[in-house]
C-alpha cells in the first residue's frame, strides 16, 4: 500500500497580486472531520477582491477570532473532492465524492437555533477565515458535507456552493408563484439567484444587464424576458410587466446606484433584495423607501442544511453547468484567472483541478 504524502501543492494567498503555488504540509484530519482529496476548486468574486486590493476578509495581517488563522493562506471556499480520510463515527466512506458548503457552524447559540446557521455566532468559512479548497487535500467539518449523486459530473458538482449561495438568496427574496420579478445582473451570482427563483416558485423574470453574452445565457436559462441597461428602463420595464412596478427586485449587480434603480423598479409595498456589494458607500433614496413601505432584505452566504442538497440536485437535472463553465485549470493558472475575474473579463465560472500539471513551455 501506497503511504499518503506528507506534502501538497497549494494556491497560498500572501497579499494583492501575490498568490503562490507552493508545496505546504498535507493537512491532518481532526475529530469531525473528514480529509478530501480535492477534485475541483472554484474561485468567485471575494476571491478576485482579495486579489486586487486585500488582504480585506482573509485573516493575513491579523489573527481570526474564531479560527485563529493568520498570515499566508490557503484559500478556495468552492470545492469538492474525495473522501480519503473519516473518522470511527463517520457517515461517510473512503471513496465518496463529497460538496462542501465551506460554511461552518456551532450548532448551539441563538442563530443556529432559528436555524440561520450562516449567522451563527462562531461561523466561519473555509478559504475565507481559515486554510482551504485550493489545494491538493483540505480538511472539512464533516457537518458542511453532502454526498455528490450519483452521475453528476465533477464540474457541475463544482458549482455546487456558489449555486447554494444563490438558492439561500432566492428563498429571502420571498418571491412567490405569479410575482413579477425584476433581476438587475446576469453575471455568476445573477445566474446562480435566476436558477433559485425559478427553482422555488413559478415567477415571471425579467433579467437586466448590458446587452450581449449574458442576457443571451438569462434567457436560454429561463427568464420570462432580457433588458438592457438604459436610462429609460423604467419605462421599458413597465411596459414588459405592466403598470406598477415589480413585485420583488433582486439586484445582483453590486454596480453603483443600482439599489435606486431598484427603488424605482419595484411597486409600492414591494421587495428589493440586495445581493451585489458595491466596492464604496451608496447614496439611497430613504425617502422613497420610507412613503412607498418598501422592505429591504440582504442574503449572506447560503444555510447548508436547506441549500446544498437542493443545488447538487438542480445541477443533475438542468443544464446550468454546461451554460456556465469556462474553463477547468490547473492551480498555476489561478492568477491569471483571478486578473481576470477582477478586471470583468470573464463570462463564467473558472475551475481548477489540483491534480492536472500545468503544460511545460
């Protein structure tokens, strides 16, 4: 029998444009725990922040509260991988091919207990505030583990928690069969909260974003109609949906003024969910929020228990993967992929698979 290796190859975050593929100690697996050989490792638009202007979120310069991680970092919170290491009480076997949510939870304050473990007092994130999927083998909490069916391709199993994350999104929109439902972004997020909505309830959609790649995906994936951008939008979409405003707006863009644009997309008593983060402050029309009652929710993260299930189950069935992956890579491609995402330039969704060797020049 072959022993295991003591060492790994890792995508090791430093600081801004500093991310090394290095060799690191493989990690141990600790009680509740389970070892994962990683299949496939995902990126998102955290990670491109933390590659343009961080470190923001990971705990370099400073020591995390609960995780006590700090200085260089593994990072990678979208993965999933095989199962190679389980402890006696395990409900897993060596073999399985596992999704990670990457969210972990104490199970035992308040948050937990109302069931929104994404709150939960002591959370944390694998690849955010602790080592994590970009690399050979990861270490996970048995808790955010959920088998992958059956069949499933490994690169649609690999949008497994980005596609969770826009499901928990979808359920706090509160958007219910027969509501009109405007969606400002056609991008990763926008497409994941798309397939939530439309997963959860028989909504009419409109999707808004600048003409081109995107809204010709929105569309193939089900919305009722596309928008461009444009400043008479209001009206084009009053004229789609019908006098009044939208029901519930979701913006996904996190561009600037995007949240006013909701407040005037959406109907008196409406909903505006809020999932894109602007890169500053915003200026929003309180007044307009406050005469017209409009609510407005926010979605963090996704609740493992509700979501990862659910989302491998949509990429089995649905042609979700084929519409938005670019490309698997190896781990020597990640900085170029992370300039990338950072600067707009990319569609979709980039893998990578730790075990492929990058070409020789």
């Amino acid at each position: 029998m072959t022993a295991a290796p003591q060492t790994m190859r890792a995508a090791v975050y430093h600081g801004a444009h500093d991310v090394r593929i290095t060799e690191v100690p493989r990690p141990e697996r600790r009680p509740g725990e389970v070892l994962l050989r990683v299949l496939r490792s995902g990126m998102c638009g955290t990670d491109a922040t933390e590659w343009k202007a961080g470190p923001l979120t990971f705990p370099v310069d400073r020591v995390h509260p609960v995780t006590g991680s700090t200085g260089p970092m593994i990072f990678g919170h979208e993965f999933i991988g095989e199962v190679v290491e389980v402890g006696t009480d395990s409900s897993f076997r060596t073999g399985a091919v596992v999704a990670s949510g990457a969210g972990v939870w104490c199970g035992a304050c308040d948050r937990c207990r109302e069931g929104r473990t994404n709150l939960c007092r002591r959370y944390y994130t694998l690849g955010l505030n602790a080592p994590g999927g970009l690399a050979e083998y990861v270490s996970v909490p048995e808790i955010t583990l959920v088998g992958v069916p059956d069949g499933l391709d490994l690169d649609a199993a690999g949008l497994a928690q980005p596609l969770a994350v826009g499901l928990h999104a979808a359920r706090r929109s509160g958007a219910r069969d027969g509501d009109r439902v405007v969606l400002i972004g056609a991008g990763a997020i926008g497409t994941f909260v798309l397939t939530g909505l439309r997963h959860l309830a028989d909504v009419d959609t409109t999707v808004v974003d600048f003409p081109g790649h995107r809204l010709d995906r929105a569309a193939r994936l089900g919305a009722t109609r596309t928008l461009a951008v444009g400043d008479d939008l209001p009206a084009r979409v009053e004229a789609a949906i019908g006098p009044g405003g939208a029901d519930v707006v979701v913006e996904a863009s996190g561009a600037p003024g995007q949240l006013d644009t909701a407040i005037r997309l959406v109907r008196d008593g409406g909903t505006i969910l809020q999932v894109g983060l602007p890169a500053k402050r915003q200026e929003v029309d309180v007044h307009a929020l406050v005469m017209r009652e409009i609510t407005v929710r926010t979605t963090l993260a996704h609740v493992c228990g509700e979501d990862l299930g659910p989302a491998l189950r949509i990429l089995a069935d649905g042609p979700l993967a084929a519409e938005l992956l670019d490309s698997v890579r190896p781990l020597g491609d990640l900085a170029d992929q992370l300039q990338r995402l950072a600067e707009g330039r990319l569609e979709g969704k980039v893998l990578f698979d730790p075990q492929l060797q990058e070409a020789s020049v």
